[in-house]
C-alpha cells in the first residue's frame, strides 16, 4: 500500500507534511509564536482586501481555554482541551465600506485559516480545526453578535504529541489521511454532469 500522502505531481513538501493530529503536549507556545500565528493570517488575500477575519483564542490554564473547551462536544474536548492555543474564527458577514453581505467571507476566513495551519507547521507546531463545537453558544460566550460574525470553525494548535497519550478510541485514527484524485475534482472547461 503506498503512503496515504503520496503527491500524484511535484508539490512542496509541506503542502503533505501538515495534518491534524489530536495528540498535543501541553507545552505553552511563546508569544512570539503566537504572534507570528497570527501574522501569517493578517497577510491572507481577502476580497476587497476586507479582511473579515477574526477570531478569539484563549491559552490553556486561562479562563479563555476553559470557555472555548466548554463550546466543544465531547468527542472533540478528549483530545482539544489538552492544546496549548484554541481558537474560534467567525467572519465579519458585511464589507465595512458599504455594509451590503461579503459573500466570500467564508472563503477569505478560510485562506486566512489555511495561511495560519502552514505557518504552525513551519513552526513545528500542528493544528487541527473543528467543526464539532456549539454554535449559538459561541456567539453569547465569546461576545460576537450573530447579526455581524458567522462562527464557521473552532482550531486547535500546539507541537504533537505520542499517540500514546491519547484515550484509546482515538489512538488508531493518529495517522496523516490520504486524499481524492486530481481527476475527482479537476475540469477542464466545464464540470461533469452531476
Ligand atoms: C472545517 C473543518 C472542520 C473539522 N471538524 C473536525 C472536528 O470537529 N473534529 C475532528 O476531530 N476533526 C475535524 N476536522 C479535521 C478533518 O477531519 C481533517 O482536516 C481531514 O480529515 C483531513 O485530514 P488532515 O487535516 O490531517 O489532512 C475538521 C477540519 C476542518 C477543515
């Protein structure tokens, strides 16, 4: 059996070196760390470079993990209490220039996501999002009126642990995923009939 992340064309080497773990060590990141997290999202493309990201982390032993813990289900809180960083991202849903809907919010939160998963890993740190948290209360506890911010994700970060750490249900799955074909999702001129 190949490698489940074997490219099928010359790709760099940390596009297939990213993957989210669910074993942290609780090691707290440096501010610098954190700092530079934060700066890989700040230089994502965004439409109208509107830039509608935000987002709320908390550091584990501070209140602020505690609350973003307390959002996540309990599949999720087995292994993402354990991170150093948690993160919520919501999008600002309106351009501030003339207050009509961003329909590509999402999109640019999710470039400024991805910016943020590649920089950890330059760092030697891993991340790992969720979409297994509660919605309604993210908005009342973490202060974000849901007339102006979507929550779209929940993101764990920090530097791997041991599988061994982990309860044991999730042991088996600690492995880098494979991926879909090029051919299952790239069209040339027009896309297939559904
Ligand atoms: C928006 C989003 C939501 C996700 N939600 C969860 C989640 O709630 N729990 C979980 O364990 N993994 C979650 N994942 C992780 C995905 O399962 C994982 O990214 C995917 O299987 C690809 O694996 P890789 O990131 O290791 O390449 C989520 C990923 C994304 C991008």
């Amino acid at each position: 059996m190949p490698h489940p992340r074997t490219p099928e064309a010359d790709v760099d080497p940390e596009f297939l070196a990213r993957w989210s773990p669910r074993a942290f060590r609780p090691d707290p990141l440096t501010p610098a760390q954190l700092a530079s997290l934060f700066e890989a999202m700040r230089w994502a493309p965004s439409c109208f470079n509107e830039q509608p990201w935000r987002l709320v982390y908390g550091l584990a032993g501070e209140p602020e993990h505690a609350r973003i813990t307390g959002l996540l289900v309990e599949a999720n809180q087995l292994w993402a209490s354990k991170a150093p960083l948690l993160l919520v991202l919501f999008n600002r849903r309106n351009f501030s220039h003339n207050d009509r809907p961003n329909r590509t919010a999402a999109f640019d939160l999710g470039a400024a996501w991805m910016s943020l998963a590649l920089a950890a890993h330059k760092l030697g740190l891993y991340s790992h999002a969720m979409a297994g948290f509660d919605t309604t209360r993210a908005y009342t506890e973490l202060g974000a009126d849901p007339a102006i911010y979507e929550v779209q994700a929940a993101v764990a970060v920090g530097a791997i642990a041991d599988p061994d750490t982990l309860p044991e249900k999730l042991r088996a799955r600690e492995a880098p995923s494979g991926r879909n074909p090029q051919a299952s999702f790239v069209f040339h001129g027009q896309l297939p009939p559904a």
